[in-house]
C-alpha cells in the first residue's frame, strides 16, 4: 500500500510550486525573474550532483528543443499564468498535459489515438474554457491561456526528449537542458528585474523553496518512483498534479472556484480520468 503511494509524493512536491509560486508572482517578482532565478539556482545544485554522481552532461543541438520547452518554455508559462489567475486554475490546465502527449505522439511517433483519448480531449478544452469564462478577476483568460501552453509546451518537451534519452538518462537530459537555458532564461529575465521584490523576505524564501523542492527534490523522488513502480505506471501518477494543486490552492490560499469553475473542474478531472484510464488499459495488454 505505501508503495503505491510513495509516486505521489513528487507530484505533491511539484504543487507546492504552484501555491509558493504564486504568492512570491504577486508580491511583485516577475514571473521571468522567477523562471530565470529558480533556474540558475536549481541547475547549480544539479550540475554538482551531475558531476559527484558521474552523469553525462553534454551541449548539444537535439538538446536545444528541450531546454526551450523543459526549462524555460514550460516555467516561464506557467508562472505567467499565475500572475494573471489563480493557482488552481493553472494547476488544472496541467491536466491537459497527458492530452496533447497523446496528440502529438500520435502524429509525430506513430502512437495510437483511441476514443476514450479524443473524449478527454473534449473534455479537457470545454473545462477549461468554463475555468476561463467563470473565472472573477479580468484577465483570468489569459492565466488558463498561458496555462494551457504550458501544458502544450511540456507535451513537446515530452516527445522531443525521447530521441535524446536514447543515450541519455532523463536526469542528464534535465541536467544538460537546465544549463542549455541559462544565456536564454536570463536574456528574458533582464528587461523585467528589479531589486526591490528580492528586499521581501517572504519572496526570497519562496525563491529558494521553489528551486530547492520542486526544482531540485522532486526529481529525486520522481526516479525513485520510477525505480520502484516503473516508468509507465510512475507515469499514471502525474495526472495526479491537478487535483494536488487545487487541494493545496484551496487548504493555503483560500482560493474558491466560483460555481462555473467548478464546473469546469469537474470537466477537467473527468478528461483525466478518462486518460488515467486510457494509460492503465494499455498497460495491461502491454
């Protein structure tokens, strides 16, 4: 039993970054300060146990795709989005996540499309869109918005990084790609720094938090995961991500979803459910 819960403490050490993120995003540090910090943090500590744990980290051109999508892409989005709605509403755009893998696996791998995918994915699209239509704050929109590319975003990151993991393991992908979007994080970062978010103490505690948990722990504890269920059942637990989210959006931030986001919600999981469902089925005929 503990076993089986064991892969979901890397998807609850990644909600945290939503929540953390959130509140250091609205007191005032720019959500590309925060992609570019985080990341340089985070990378340093990866790079050193890179080197003692005698991984490969290589700079190469297939890398490039990766470190755009993985590392900035993908932080720079959703933090983004936290600046414009709230963490649970960016959290449950990460359901769409498994989606468009799906979608993109299947025309650019081969991989197959079955129904119970293509009703998630309606699913997911109308949630969404109920998450963005009922949201209070004006500009709530553009937060699903830059939470759905997000999620699109990693679903590339997923498919490009495939052909590099052929000889190299995910941890040296996620090492080398972290340095790879360093000169490009920090070129994006820089027309939006200012001193005066790094004087709260509350934000540069966030800052380290962020970089160090889910930037830094989370891996760990995702490949020991990985390790002890396999990849592709470790895998199922990711859809998991959301409904962390939105129960630590809730339970830290207050945050209420009025009653057509919850609506929306319900879509949203229900497209999950369909794709955890997918996942499994395939697993056993595997």
């Amino acid at each position: 039993m503990i076993e089986a819960l064991i892969p979901l403490v890397p998807q609850f050490l990644w909600a945290t970054n939503f929540v953390v993120s959130k509140i250091v995003v609205s007191k005032g540090l720019h959500a590309m300060a925060l992609t570019a910090i985080r990341w340089t943090l985070a990378g340093a500590l990866l790079y050193l146990y890179a080197r003692l744990a005698g991984l490969r980290v290589e700079l190469g051109k297939d890398l490039l795709v990766p470190s755009l999508t993985g590392i900035t892409g993908f932080s720079a989005l959703i933090y983004l989005g936290l600046m414009f709605a709230e963490a649970s509403v960016v959290g449950l755009t990460m359901a769409l996540i498994p989606i468009f893998t799906a979608l993109l696996a299947f025309k650019y791998l081969g991989e197959g499309l079955s129904p119970l995918l293509l009703a998630s994915l309606a699913l997911g699209f109308a949630g969404v869109a109920l998450l963005t239509l009922g949201g209070g704050a004006e500009l709530t929109w553009l937060g699903a918005l830059f939470g759905s590319l997000a999620a699109l975003d990693w679903a590339v990151y997923t498919v490009a990084s495939k052909r590099v993991m052929r000889r190299l393991s995910p941890m040296e992908v996620l090492v080398s790609a972290s340095l790879m979007a360093q000169p490009l994080n920090w070129a994006l970062a820089l027309p939006f720094l200012s001193p005066a978010p790094l004087r709260d103490a509350e934000v540069l505690l966030g800052l380290l938090y962020v970089a160090l948990v889910p930037g830094f722990v989370a891996y760990f504890a995702w490949l020991y995961s990985v390790k002890l269920v396999g990849a592709s059942r470790a895998g199922v637990y990711i859809n998991a991500l959301p409904l962390l989210t939105l129960a630590l959006s809730w339970a830290v931030l207050g945050e209420r979803l009025s009653g057509a986001q919850l609506a929306g919600a319900g879509l949203v999981l229900s497209a999950l459910a369909l794709v955890t469902l997918d996942t499994l089925r395939r697993l056993s005929h595997s």
